[in-house]
C-alpha cells in the first residue's frame, strides 16, 4: 500500500472523496480549543468498581455481570488500556496541529473515568476558552457511541453554569477516507502475519459492540458499520468479509445484534471445518484498545479459536495510526473554514455536523 504524505494531497474537483463546502462564507466560526473526548477507564483495581458504576447507571446490566466484568479487569491488574491509548493520541494530534495547523490548544475529558469532562471543561474555563470542537474516539452514530457523548458534554456544561465554554461535536467519520485507509493499513498488517500461501484464503471478520436491537433500529449503526467494512474491504481488494457483534451485556431476553463473533466463528467452522485455517479478526467499531478488545476478542476468542484449531491473527484498531490523525486535523479544519471541502467515501457524503434532537435516542 501506498504511502501517505503527511501533509494534504491537493483535492481534485472529480474525485469522489471531496464533497462540496457547506459555505462560501469567508468568516469561519471562532473556535479556540480542540476537545478530545473518550470512554475513560480505570488504571488500578480500586477504581474498576466505581468506573463501571459510572458506566452502567441508568442502565439494566445484570450485578452477576458486573462481578464477572470485575474478574476481567483484575486479569490486567484493573488497568484498561484505553486512557494510555488516549495519551498517544493526545501527543500525536498536539504535534500534528503544532505542525500543520490550526494552532489551537488540545485537551482531554471522559464520559466515564479521570479525567472527567467536567473537569477538563472546568479548566478550558479557566484558561479562557469559550468555543471548542469536540472530537469524540467513536466513529460511528448510536446512542452510546454518538448522543451519550453529547449528554455527557451537556451535563458538564450545565454543573459548571455560565463560565462553560459553548462545545461543538465533530461528525462521525466512519466513511472519512482518513478512517478507511487507517483500517485497511491495519488490516495489511495483520494479513502480513499470516503465511503468505494461505493470505488469500484467510476470513476477515470485523467486530463491533452489539447494541440492543431496539435502539439500534433508531439509529444509523448497522447501516454505517456495513458501508465502513464495505469501503475498507473494497480498498484491499477483498469481498469475503463478514460482520459480527461482541460485548453484549443486557438482559437475556433482550434481542441484540447479531451475529455474535463467537457463534459465527463456531458455525464457520463447522462449515468449513478443515478449508477454515486463518482468521483476521478487525474490531472495526473500536477506535481505541479497551477491556472489550483485549478481554473480549484477546482472550475470549483467542480461547475459542484455539479451541476450534484456527489461527487468530487480530487486527489493531486505529489507536493513533498517522493517517488516523491526519483525519482528525482535517476534520478540524473543515469545521473551522465553511468554505473547506468534506471529506468521505461512497455515496452516503459526509455526516452531519449538528445532531438533530431526535437522532440517536436511547429505547
């Protein structure tokens, strides 16, 4: 795969990736911080309790569940790797505007654990910032992925009262051309791990968080996860792939997303049986690495593909690849210059930029 420049190709009027300005007016809207926004997670086993007490309340999860999701924490000594991840990124996109621009400062808040947004917006207060984009490490529109994001951001806002600076969430990216070719790199790399006699056989499967069924028929979900393994598939040159669910973790007579990662893997095989020898599996739904990719996907299918003698070989999710940074400048600038073009692939054009009241609702 070719390499990308670390500064923007000139766009052409006739490629299919540029989508027309939202403005032709000169006057771009006068942000003066970039906000980083995350799911957090605990760093040592004392906080893996009321981490997850943040993550489930309101929430109808299961307390055997909980106690099980505890033990998978304590595999890693209650350290998730998302905030480390998060760090990474952190100084990469700090060097990346530092070097290209815009020059705006970066800070960094969580949903669920420290730093908390609340008291990151506390201190953008602080150092006067009063208007900041919000780039949110969730690709794709659902409930928790896209609107608990805004309320978190809101809820923050509305404890700090008037000093709160106005925040302005980025679009989802999930068909950015700087997402794609992250993925499809990624995926590169991991089929370079299988034997080359076997690469062309080897079954991609991408994996995304199952959600309940109820709330993802309220949203775009499944619709942009497909267009996302489609574009990433189609830039390898691949069309045997397949999409799973993991991480369910709702009442059992709830209905979810499926298929689940493990019950395809098992019905693959079984169909398949001896022609089945290697698997990348590309937890595509996941920007950052997290319990539920180093638990779920390491361990849990690690085991089970052991179990069914298939070779696993896991793709990284985008974490702070280059070109996954250079999107998120580049999502900056548009937002910051109407008259820039959008950028995104297929037919479905760039997201909106402004959720409407009704998009995303929880069931």
């Amino acid at each position: 795969m070719s390499e990308i420049p670390s500064s923007d190709p000139p766009a052409s009027s006739c490629d299919p990736r540029v989508f027309p300005p939202k403005s032709s007016s000169p006057d771009p809207p006068a942000y003066d911080a970039l906000l980083l926004v995350s799911f957090g997670g605990p760093e040592r086993l004392q906080d893996v309790v009321p981490f997850l007490e943040n993550v489930v309340r309101g929430k109808q999860v299961p307390g055997h569940r909980l106690a099980e999701i505890v033990e998978h924490y304590k595999l890693f000594d209650g350290v998730s790797p998302i905030n480390a991840q998060i760090r990474a990124l952190l100084t990469a996109l700090v060097n990346e505007l530092a070097t290209h621009g815009p020059a705006l400062p970066v800070y960094w808040g969580n949903r669920n654990w420290h730093p908390m947004l609340v008291d990151t917006l506390r201190q953008m207060a602080d150092d006067g910032v009063r208007r900041a984009l919000a780039f949110v490490t969730s690709a794709f529109s659902s409930y928790p992925g896209c609107r608990q994001y805004l309320e978190a951001i809101e809820h923050a806002r509305l404890a700090l009262g008037s000093e709160a600076p106005q925040v302005d969430k980025i679009r989802v990216f999930y068909n950015h051309p700087g997402f794609v070719e992250t993925m499809a790199e990624r995926i590169d790399a991991a089929l370079a791990e299988v034997p080359a006699e076997r690469r062309t056989a080897a079954q991609i499967i991408y994996t995304a968080h199952s959600i309940p069924v109820a709330m993802a028929k309220k949203s775009a979900y499944e619709e942009q996860l497909r267009e996302a393994c489609r574009l990433v598939s189609e830039r390898l040159g691949r069309a045997d792939w397949q999409l799973a669910y993991q991480s369910r973790s709702g009442p059992a007579d709830q209905p979810w997303l499926e298929p689940d990662a493990g019950d395809y893997l098992r019905n693959l095989k079984e169909q398949h049986r001896q022609e089945l020898r290697d698997i990348v599996l590309v937890p595509i739904g996941f920007v950052c690495e997290h319990m539920e990719t180093v638990y779920d996907l390491d361990v849990v299918l690690a085991e089970l593909c052991a179990e069914l003698e298939i070779n696993l070989v896991r793709c990284a999710t985008a974490g702070c690849h280059r070109r996954f940074v250079q999107m998120i400048r580049q999502l900056v600038h548009e937002r910051m210059d109407p008259t820039a073009p959008r950028l995104a692939l297929g037919n479905r054009g760039p997201g909106h930029d402004r959720c409407p009241p009704d998009c995303c609702p929880p069931e």
